[in-house]
C-alpha cells in the first residue's frame, strides 16, 4: 500500500499541510520511522506499482554502514565511501579498500570525506590524511599530502570535499582553504594566493564545491555561500541576515545544485534556498514544516536530479523530493517490501544506469528500484482487520473502474474501493443479513449478460441484489430443489453460452440451466458418450459454438444436438502428440481461434482437425508445469499462473518470459481459475498471499545495455595462486606453468545482478561461445602456448545483451624448449643423426646386399609355399560354402513356419559361412513344434553341432513320439551323451552344448507349452511383457548336470497374444556411440515398442535396428530372432 502526501511549502509557511492541534506534537521517534522519502511526481511514485528497496550493509560486504559518498564511475561500478573503507560494488559484491600501514601503495587513511573521476577514469579519494589517486591498471594509491617545503603541495592533510570542473581542473576543499589540481602540470594552487577566503575556519568540513552552468565556482562553508571569481581571483560571500528574508537561510551550506532548469539550489542547516541571481536574493523553503515539531528535519546533505527531472534533496531524516516549480515537496512510504530503519540520515544520492535510485546514509547504503512489473495488493492493505484466510484469493471480478470484488479461500467476499483504499466484508458468519452469503470459500464471482452477479461457492450460488439486501442464495431453475445438488459441492466455474443457457461446473457433475429447467451431466462408466469426470474445472464456449470442459480426467467437448460428450485423453500411443496430463486445469482460446489447454504437467495446443496436442512445459521454458489460469492480453500473448510463478507466452515464437516474487508478484504459488481481464486490458491473478493487477503493455522492462566489466583473473600454478588486476587491461602475459586460469566478470546492471546472463569465448583455443547462463566464472586447464583473446557478453535481468562485451589479450609464453632458437638447434641435431644414419647405413647396404642375395632364393622358396597354402585355403572355403549349403538344405524354411501361423517371421543372421544357431518347426497332428537352438561357439563347430542338434529332434519327435517340450530337452540330453559316449564312459572335459527355448503350441486347445535350456521366452500380452525363463543349464556333457531334468511351462494362448524365441547373438551384439552390448532390457524394450505391427514389418524394424546398432562393429555372434502371433481365441 502507497501512501502519498503533497504539500506546499514557502519561506512563510513551515507548517506545511498539519492541522492545528498537531502541527509540532508528534515525536521525533515517529519521524526517525519514516523509511525512505520519495516525492509523488518522480517516476518512483507511479500508481499502482511497488517499489523494490535494497539495503547493503556489513553483512553483505560493505566496509562500513556510515556512507559518505557514492559515485558511478565511467566503467559501471559503484564506489561507496564510508567512515571506514572505500568500496567498488559490482552487482555481487563489494570490494573494500582500506589503510594498511604495512603496503605503501594502499589508502592513505581509511575514512573517505569524497570520491570523485576525473577525464582519464582515475579516481580521486578525499581522506582524512592526504589526496589519494586510484591506478586501475595496477591498483594502487598515489598519495598526495602536505609538504611545507613545496607551495605547490597540498595545503593540508585533511581532504574534505572534491569537485572536478568543466575544464577538467580538481578543486580540493581542506580545512585551510582551496586547492586547485592541473592535471597536465601535476601542481596544486591555492586560491588564498589570490584572495584569503573570507570567514574561513578549520571547522569547515564535508561542505560542496559546485560549478553552475555559467562556470561559476561556488563553495559552501560555516560561514556562508562563497561565489568564487576564477578570472579576477576573488570571493563573493552570502551570509544569512534575520532582517532578510531574502537572505540565505542558514550560512552552514552544506549543498549546492544546479538543476536543468537552471535553478540554483542551496542545501543548508536549515532550509533549502533557490537563487536568483538577478535580485541577489533567496527563497527558502523547509521540508522539516511537514514532520511536526521537534523532528527538526531542515539539514540538506545533498541534492541530485535524476534522469526524470526528479530533485532529490538528502536531509538528516531522510530523503525529499522538491520541485522548484511549485515549492512542492512529496513523500510517500510503501508499507510491502521495504525494511524499516530508524534516524536515517542521508548523505549522498546518485543513480545508476538502468535508473535505480543509490542512497547512501549514516545507516547503510540503499538502492531504490520502481521497475517492479507487477504491484501486489491483499485484502488486508485495505481492511487490516481481515481473518488471516483473506490472504489467499481465489477469483476475482472488476465492477467499473474503481470497484473490485475479490473471493478468498475461506475468509468470505470483500468488495474494494480502489482509490478509496476501502472494503466491505461479506461473510457467511455476518450478523448483518446484507453482509451475508452462503459460504465463505468464494470460488467463483461471475457477472451474467443481463448484469447480475453470481457468486460460486463451496455451499451453492448467490445473487447481488444490491446494497440494502446483499447476496441471497439463488437458484436458475424452476424448481429450487434441483439446487440441492450444489449444498457441500465445490463450484468450479460458471458460464453463460451464446444461447443463454447457464452452466455450472462443480466437483460433483455438471449442470446446466435453460429457461428454468436443469440438466445434469454425470460419468457413467458404462456409456463412452458421457462425460469423462464429474469434475469440471473450467467451461468455456469457444467461437464456433462448441462447448469444452476441463475435467479431472480429460478434456471434453460436448455435441449440444446429440447431449454427447467426446474425451481427449493422455494417449501414449500418440507420444508427444498427446494430451500431457488428464488433470485438465483450463481452457483458453486466443483470437485466432486456437484452443489452448493447461493441465498439471504443461501447456497444451489443441489441433482439432486431427485431435493431436502440441505441449509446452519446463522443458520449453515455463516456469512450473502446473497452469492454473490462462489470459490473453491485447496483442495475442498468453499469461498464464503457475505453481511457480507467472509466465508470458508468444504463441507465434513461442518465446517464454517467466517473472518470480522479484518482480513484485504476491508469491510463487497462485491458485485455479483466479484470473480475470477487464474491458481495459488489465489483468488480474490470485494466489495464496494476495493478487497481482498489471497492464501487459505498461510492464516496465529494464532496457538498459549494461557494461560488461573483468573483474578479477586467477592464475593457478603449481604451488600458489595468484589474481593479476585487470581493469584497464589490454593483455595478460602469463609463463608457461602459468596455463591454468579463471576469469571473473559482471555485467554491471544493478537492478537484478542475479538473473544477468552472460557468453564467453576464448579465441585461438575455441571458436564457439559457451553460454553458462548467470554464472559468471571462466575456467581454463592447461591452455598451449600462444596468444588469445577472450572475450565475454552479459545481458540484464530483462535478457538486453551487450553484444560488444569486454575483451582483452592473453599470452601464454612459449617455453624455451619450444623456441624458435630450440627448434633451430633440435633441427642442426637431426641432420648431423642423419649423416651418421646414412654413413652407417652405406656401410650396412654393402652388407646386406650379400644377404640379399642369400635371401631371394629363399624367399623363393617361400612364395611356392604361399601358393600352395592358398590352394588348400580355397579348397577349405569351397568346403566350408559346400556345408553351409548341406545346413540350409536340412533346416526348414521360413515360408513352413508361416503355413502354420502366417503372422510369423524368422530372423535369421549367420556371423560365418556356417551357424552355430539353427531353428525347427515340425507339425504333429494339432501340435506345433517350434525350437531356437544355440548351439556351442559359431563357424565349423558350431555347424557340426547344429547337423547333430537338427538330427536328434527329428528323431525324438518324428520317431520316438515325444511331445512335451521338457520331455523332448531331457531326451535330446540323453542322446547327446551317448553320441560323445566312448565305450561307456563319458568324456566331461568336452564342454559343449546347446541353448535351447522349445515352445509346442495346441492349436485345438489354444495352449502353449515351453520349456529352455538357459534359452527364455518373451510372451507379450496387453502391452505388458511376460518372461518365461528356461532352467539355468544346457544339453550337454557335464559332471554337474547329472540327474538335472528340464522344467515345462503352459500358458492359454489369447487372441493377440506375441511370442519370441531367441538366441542371445542380438542383445550380446556390441554397437551404438559407447560400444556396448545391446543387452536384454533394450531388446525387450525394442519388442514392446514393435510388437503390435505385422510380422514381417517387425522382422524388418529388427533388421533395421541392429544394423543401426552395429554401425562399424563386426558381428559377434549368430542372430537368431523368431516371432509369432498365433492368433488363436481362447479355448
């Protein structure tokens, strides 16, 4: 809440705006709780808008709370004198300059009287003991002092007030008089050697230098106003006289200004006086005559006109504005979001770049932003009173321009006066009938064609009937017991369509009411045509007449010539064109006829025409998932209120602006459906700790381009570390064991540091920028040697970049190992090696050719033993090509399996010529018999092994009549073991076997019956896959398998039931960026995905991703991959 006073002062009237009795009563405690003093007609004052106020103290880094003095220097950093330290602030922190009686180049003392820059960016320090020049580049202190040997030193040690004048000159104000610096020939003057100043005393302390617009020098002192004639090298003084009025109020001047008005304004200790040089006379005025009597707030510090025209006059009770105009002053104190601090006494006022207003005071220093985007109100700023459930607002409605109803969340009705600062409360506790209504948790307020407003609640709806009577409970029917349904159900929504016809959402079902009669809609689980939930969030008629409802399951669409509903769902066959959540939250639809859906995970496009969504989330940029409301202001951009604060949406680029607390919204949290946009534009939300109102197009943002500064380089070496100044700097040389570095850097906007952005890069090292977001820090290891320019960029808290930036060199010297010297002497050093190679090796040569000689008959001989390996090699390989044939000729093919089940594929992929994996498909009356059979190693062996395996299956089915998969497994083992028996016994240390998953499938009983050697089975079934694993050994000969016997599974075979047979060569092949298996989990994964579309499409989606998967890697092992739907009902 604002509260602005305007008064009007002159030099006969100190009362100022107090009445009578109260005009000098009130206690100099009540002024010393007056926060921070702004005057309405500065653009801090805009209606409607809070201002954000900072303070900076010792906790966070500043040296001292005793301000003195505050400039903005030419680079964008803040420097802060005190009483104990002189600080540089760059939006993070602050970095304190002290006396240190052990470093010659520090401050010569550590209390500052003033700071000032001169043309060259050099920074001039007043102390208590000597003039102080601040080097950038090295960062030290050059002292000037006294010297009584040197009439061109400074005439005393104490510095109290500096001023450089339009010509470049530094004035210097001691306690004996007036010193004036020439930069160009480094001496100092004293005006005593032209004219002693007039009243002059060793008292004189902190009083200002100014030069007007005119060139006039001007000096405050205790003993008046000294005009200073720099041309006839005298003085003219201003001294108060009681008889005068038109006199100086006060001869302590302790502030002079000129505005861009070109008033001359005098602060002193009592009053503030405007010149006017035509009469020689003064007008004071007394911004203490509005404080009552006894706050004696007359003492002007300071005076300083920011960008606007704003006069800002600092006092010993805070901070005033005054309009030479009007004689005007104007206070106002925000009661949200500013901390209170008692007997504050500003001293110095200044303003940064993006307009903040800096005020430095003996109790801290404070920066004042009125870029708030949002003003935040509660009920309580205008009833105080209210129950603590107020807080929370739960819908909102405008009445006009002035009157606001807002419902809360258990704390009843309040309709506000906005100008007024008013309230009127309706409760359903009120004693008073015309202050009643039905329940306090008001959720709805809604405004009908014909005007009336309708009130949705936790108990039933209300109507306005007007002042004297209040809000009665109402019902749109005929028959008033059709509204029982709303007692103890939660009102969500009400709407009125373009029929007239009234609907009303609630937690319980949906009902609407035409010419008196109600019809409800409820969820019938057993009718797909009626509405997916009972409750509605949110109703909304869009322009082509359709009704839509946000429900706690799905969004609705409602066909009013066929009472039906149709259901949008989270499809996840539809992946990221489906509805992200089925928790539908709000409707919306924008100008152009676009349907937008907030759910609890998103945003949401809806695209009727094909019934698909396009979805936004934290992951687009939104600040939460969770949408509570959605407006849309007047260019088209969507607002909406999250779980995490507001978020404006570009539908057309989709662009994201999210805004927190920081930008003056009541809390992170608002609440559904509290939303409301006038006829005006303005837009309304509420959350759990008040509602925000805003313009969209009068949100301020900060556009200013900020400096981007280096602000500190680390060199880490082995062994020590340490910072090397840099501001100024153009290059950075650095040794070689000197390669490892940080950079630190700002971008100097001081409105919100913490949301600055920043790009940096490092030429000759790397040629894209790195965009580290708010961190501000570079890191470099072990950079080569050799020149490079880093440069950085950084943007304000709005996302306005200075593309320019800060750059400077950096130089890695290259060590004398790696000179051109070194490479000079490496290259004489590798001709003279060569010359000796070379000598050594013609010497060598003679040798070697006798060798030669001795060799090619050898090698001869050689050669004729190549020829013959590569004859036997080929009649090997026509061998191998002969076997493989023999091997396809005995196993079936793909097309016999099909016969049987024709939705059905076999994936078939040999690593070699011949496989060690092989596949059976037999047919024994109504049975199927299908194996996948892995037999130990690939190539040769495993083909012998796979001959063996295919023979012995054919006999235990074919012959011995065997038809249970365990029964034929334990068979083939048996047999197995006698073909590798010798003469009885058994040889256990020939380890191979076979994997095997034996599946027989009745297709007149619909069953399935499986069991594996370590081979498992997928079975998969309404998009869940089951694994039947085989037991944990294999057909073969080993010791510790005796007397093991294989374990039969059955399964009722459904419909659309999928079955998978495997060897394990597809997810032991190695592949994709890592080169690592493709392992069971991604296989199933894989089937899952692939499992509902033809045969044959997922034996070419399997072929497809392996080929994928494999890129440059070779095969590993035989594939092996069989699938089939049998596609039997259940029997």
């Amino acid at each position: 809440m604002l509260t602005v006073n305007n008064c009007r002062f002159s030099q006969h009237n100190r009362d100022g705006c107090l009445p009578g009795p109260f005009a000098g009563k009130v206690t100099l405690f009540l002024a010393a709780m007056m926060l921070l003093v702004f005057v309405f007609t500065s653009s801090f004052t805009t209606p409607g808008r809070d201002i954000r106020i900072v303070r900076y103290s010792l906790e966070d880094g500043l040296s001292q709370i005793s301000v003195s003095s505050i400039i903005l220097d030419s680079y964008g950093f803040l420097w802060v004198g005190t009483q104990y330290g002189l600080n540089q602030f760059d939006g993070y922190g602050f970095r304190t300059f002290k006396h240190q009686p052990s470093d010659r180049s520090s401050l010569s003392n550590s209390t500052i009287n003033s700071v000032i820059e001169d043309d060259r960016g050099n920074l001039w320090v007043a102390t208590d003991d000597g003039l102080n020049v601040f080097d950038r580049k090295s960062e030290t202190f050059t002292v000037y002092r006294h010297d009584s040997g040197d009439r061109y030193s400074l005439n005393h040690n104490r510095v109290t007030g500096l001023f450089r004048d339009s010509g470049g000159a530094i004035w210097i104000k001691t306690p004996l008089g007036l010193d004036r610096f020439d930069p160009a020939s480094g001496v100092f003057e004293n005006t005593a050697s032209f004219d002693p100043l007039p009243g002059w005393a060793e008292e004189n302390g902190g009083e200002p230098i100014y030069e007007d617009s005119r060139g006039r020098l001007w000096i405050g002192s205790h003993n008046g106003l000294l005009l200073f004639d720099r041309i006839g090298g005298h003085f003219q003084v201003f001294r108060h006289d009681r008889d005068d009025q038109g006199s100086i109020s006060s001869n302590n001047v302790r502030a002079v200004f000129e505005t861009s008005g070109g008033d001359l304004l005098i602060g002193t200790d009592n009053g503030l006086n405007i010149f006017h040089p035509g009469k020689q006379q003064f007008v004071r005025f007394f911004p203490g005559s509005y404080i009552p009597a006894g706050s004696e707030i007359d003492h002007i510090n300071h005076i300083y006109e920011d960008i606007n025209g704003t006069v800002w006059t600092g006092t010993n009770g805070g901070l005033f504005s005054f309009s030479p105009v009007s004689g005007e002053f104007g206070t106002f104190t925000s009661g949200r979001g500013v901390t209170p601090f008692l007997n504050v006494e500003v001293t110095s006022v200044t303003e940064d770049n993006s307009g903040n207003l800096w005020v430095g005071t003996l109790g801290g220093l404070f920066m004042a932003d009125a870029k708030n985007k949002f003003r935040s109100y509660s009920v309580h700023d205008y009833m105080p009173g209210a129950v603590p459930a107020a807080r929370i607002i739960a819908s909102i409605s405008l009445a006009g321009d002035d009157e606001l109803w807002v419902g809360t969340w258990g704390g009843g009705l309040f309709r506000i006066k906005r100008t007024a600062i008013d309230a009127v409360h309706y409760s359903s506790m009120s004693p008073a009938t015309s202050r009643r209504i039905s329940n306090d948790f008001v959720h709805v307020i809604f405004r009908r064609s014909d005007g009336s407003l309708i009130l949705g609640t936790r108990d039933g709806l209300d109507i306005y009937l007007g002042e004297d009577i209040g809000f009665v409970p109402y019902c749109p029917s005929d028959d008033p017991g059709d509204c029982s349904v709303f007692k103890s159900n939660r009102v969500y929504s009400v709407m009125e369509d373009s029929r007239q016809v009234m609907w009303v959402a609630t937690r319980n079902g949906l009902y609407a009411f035409d010419n008196g009669e109600m019809f409800e809609y409820l969820h019938d689980p057993d009718d797909v045509n009626s509405i997916s939930s009972n409750q509605v969030h949110d109703i909304k008629e869009c322009s082509n007449g359709y009704i839509w409802l946000a429900t706690a399951r799905g969004l609705n669409r409602y066909d009013r010539e066929a009472r039906t509903f149709i259901s949008y769902l989270k499809n996840p066959d539809m992946g990221r064109f489906s509805l992200s959540n089925n928790e539908v939250t709000a409707i919306h639809e924008d100008a152009g006829g676009n349907l937008w859906i907030g759910t609890v995970a998103g945003l949401n496009r809806f695209f009727p025409r094909t019934g698909s969504f396009m979805v936004f989330s934290e992951l687009e940029g939104l600040p939460d998932n969770l949408i509570y409301a959605i407006a849309e202001d007047d260019n088209g951009r969507l607002w909406l209120s999250t779980n995490n604060g507001i978020a404006r949406f570009d539908p057309d680029n989709f662009e994201v602006i999210s805004f927190d607390v920081d930008d003056g919204l009541q809390d992170y949290e608002f609440n559904l459906g509290a939303v409301y946009k006038s006829e005006n534009g303005e837009i309304f939300f509420g959350g759990v700790s008040g509602f925000n109102s805003f313009y969209p197009d009068s949100i301020l943002y900060n556009d200013n381009i900020p400096p981007v500064a280096i602000t500190s380089f680390e060199v880490q070496a082995p062994g020590y570390e340490r910072f090397v100044p840099v501001t100024g700097t153009e290059e950075i040389i650095l040794q070689p064991y000197e390669n490892s570095f940080s950079i630190e850097f700002a971008a100097l906007d001081f409105t919100r540091p913490n949301r600055n952005r920043y790009s940096y890069t490092l030429e000759g090292l790397e040629d894209s920028w790195i965009y580290p977001g708010t961190r501000r820090v570079a890191g470099f290891n072990r950079v080569p040697p050799g020149t490079y320019m880093f440069r950085v960029r950084g943007s304000n808290n709005d996302g306005i970049w200075n593309e320019e930036g800060a750059s400077f060199r950096i130089v890695v010297v290259t060590p004398w190992w790696m000179s051109g010297y070194a490479y000079g002497f490496y290259g004489i050093t590798v001709l003279g090696l060569i010359y000796i190679i070379v000598m050594f090796s013609t010497i060598q040569l003679r040798t070697a050719n006798q060798v030669l000689r001795e060799k090619e008959q050898a090698s001869q001989e050689v050669a004729r033993q190549k020829e013959e390996l590569s004859l036997k090699n080929r009649n090997i390989t026509d061998s191998i090509n002969y076997a493989r044939r023999i091997q396809m000729a005995m196993m079936p093919k793909s097309r016999q399996l099909q016969r049987h089940f024709p939705d059905s594929f076999i994936f078939y992929s040999p690593k070699d010529i011949v496989s060690g994996d092989f596949f059976w498909v037999s047919k024994r009356r109504d049975k199927v018999f299908v194996a996948v059979v892995d037999c130990t190693g690939h190539g040769v062996p495993g083909a012998f092994m796979s001959i063996i395996g295919y023979e012995l299956l054919r006999n235990i089915i074919n012959v011995k009549g065997i038809e249970s998969p365990a029964g034929i497994l334990n068979e083939l083992n048996v047999d197995f073991s006698k073909i590798f028996d010798s003469e009885g016994e058994k040889d256990y240390s020939f380890r191979d076997g076979m994997d095997i998953g034996f599946i027989v499938i009745d297709r007149g009983k619909s069953l399935l019956e499986f069991s594996g050697a370590f081979s498992p089975m997928y079975l998969i079934r309404d998009m869940s896959i089951t694994e039947v694993k085989g037991n944990r050994f294999p057909v073969g000969i080993m010791e510790d398998l005796i007397g093991e016997t294989f374990t039969n599974h059955t399964i009722h075979l459904e419909k659309d039931d999928m079955i998978y047979l495997f060897s394990d060569g597809y997810p032991d092949q190695f592949g994709g960026v890592d080169g690592k298996k493709f392992k069971f989990r991604r296989f199933r994964h894989l089937l899952l995905n692939i499992h509902k579309l033809p045969a044959s499409q997922q034996q070419d989606m399997l072929e497809d991703s392996m080929i994928h998967w494999m890129g440059s890697q070779e095969q590993v092992d035989d594939i092996l991959v069989i699938g089939i739907r049998p596609g039997l009902d259940h029997a």
